[in-house]
C-alpha cells in the first residue's frame, strides 16, 4: 500500500517537517511512502493525510486563498476527515475558534472544536524547549524535547457542532471556521482528546527564554487531538526526534487501511 502523506509548502517550516517525515519511516511500520509538498489543490488532491507546518497563520491563509486552496483544505479536512496534523501556526489553521485576531484578519481551515490564543507565550524572543512528557508516545518514552516559537494554546475546549460555533461568534476579536458538514462521519470525534499540557510554572518561566523543567500541574493544553485531526502548540519538525512524526505516521496508516477496506 502507498501512502502519500502531504505538507503543506506555502510558508513556514515544511521542509523541516518532510525530512523528519523521512526520518520516522524508520520507526514506522512497513509500507510505501510518498512525501510531497503541497502548493496546488491538485496536489492536496493527491494527499492520504497532510501536515500543515509551523510558520505565520496569517500568511499561511493568504496565500492559501490566493492559490484557490482554502475551500479544497477545508473539504479535505472537515468534509472528508481525511488525516491532518497541525504544528503552531497550524494548530491555528485547524482550530474552530481563534482569540486576540480581529475578525477579517485570519481565516481559519477549522476541524478541532477548541478556541485557541494565538502567541499565548509572547514574542520570538521569549522562545524556549521544555521536556515534555508525551503518554502517547508509550509509558517508558523519554520527554519529548518540545520546541516552543511564539506558539499558540488551547484555551478553551468546545461542544461539538456540526454547523458553525454560534457561541464563538459573538466573541470580539474572534474569527471562527466556516461549518463543513462531514461526509465521514466514522472519523468525526464528538470530544476533543488532550493529549499533553505545559505546567503553570512552566509558562510562567517561558518568558524568562531558557531551557526550563516544568512542574507536574495541570497547566497550559499544548497538544489536542478530535477524531484523526491532531494539533501541537510545539514544533516536533525542529528537533531531530522523530518519535511524534512516527506515531503520526502509524495512526495514519491504520486509519487509512481501515477506511479502504471499509470501501471495498
């Protein structure tokens, strides 16, 4: 079976995200993979499952609605539920609501039912890596060492709807995802999984822009998963750790084994 896994290459840092994609083959189970860059609904078109990258949201949906790719990412996502993972600025992407953006200015991709705050740590310069405890990645796993640039949190987990989140609506300087009724609906989580938080002492010393240790207490969520849309405040495609990309890696190919032979 090949699988074609997408990143999408308008901006930001998917160049780094396709080489660690590369890197984790060698964790991930056999198969067939084929890695391309993703500037053309064409070659979204082509994708199994997508990755959109770290770098500006804003610029990213510009340029997206320029290149006639914001509907065909929108249907790729929340229509067809296809497999899609967002790093910082793509977590915005995938986000159903976004804070401190004035409305007009961002377009959101939607996908996972959370509000987020865009630079909820602050300015480039206030940048630091932390030792993240990943469960996911299995029991004896490592931290994970957890690259954070002006990265966004989940601040609010919401209800699920199937049309537009009306709630998020009235909030000022809020944008809000259109509502994209899913085709399939077997990979449509009604919940919204936590999958790791950031310690309060951990963020409060994020603004100091070290290395720092963070504190077992429940803190800031900085990686959230809805069904088979994924989305991390951190940068795993700036380490040279692979372990996230190669656990991406296996949820898509058993999603998407399991989705063809359903169709056959």
């Amino acid at each position: 079976m090949t699988l074609t896994i997408g990143v999408l290459a308008l901006q930001g840092a998917f160049h780094e995200h396709v080489q660690l994609l590369k890197k984790a083959t060698e964790q991930a189970p056999p198969s067939e993979w084929d890695f391309i860059e993703v500037r053309t609904p064409q070659e979204l078109a082509r994708c199994d499952a997508l990755v959109l990258p770290g770098g500006e949201s804003t610029t990213m949906s510009l340029v997206a609605a320029r290149s006639d790719l914001l509907e065909p990412l929108r249907d790729f996502v929340k229509v067809h539920r296809k497999p899609t993972w967002g790093t910082c600025a793509g977590l915005i992407l995938l986000a159903e609501s976004a804070n401190r953006t004035k409305k007009g200015g961002q377009e959101l991709i939607g996908g996972l039912d959370v509000r987020v705050n865009r630079n909820h740590f602050g300015r480039q310069a206030e940048s630091f890596q932390v030792p993240l405890d990943l469960a996911f990645l299995g029991q004896d796993a490592s931290p994970f060492p957890a690259v954070f640039i002006r990265a966004p949190v989940v601040e609010r987990l919401l209800p699920h709807h199937e049309g537009i989140q009306v709630e998020e609506e009235k909030r000022e300087e809020t944008v809000v995802a259109p509502s994209r009724p899913a085709k399939d609906l077997a990979t449509t989580a009604s919940n919204v999984e936590v999958l790791a938080t950031l310690s309060g002492q951990a963020a409060r010393l994020a603004t100091q822009g070290r290395d720092i240790s963070p504190e077992a207490e429940v803190g800031d969520v900085v990686a959230v998963r809805q069904g088979n849309v994924l989305g991390t405040s951190f940068h795993p495609e700036l380490t040279g750790d692979a372990r996230i990309h190669a656990w991406w890696l296996r949820q898509v190919q058993e999603g998407v084994q399991s989705k063809r032979k359903t169709e056959q």
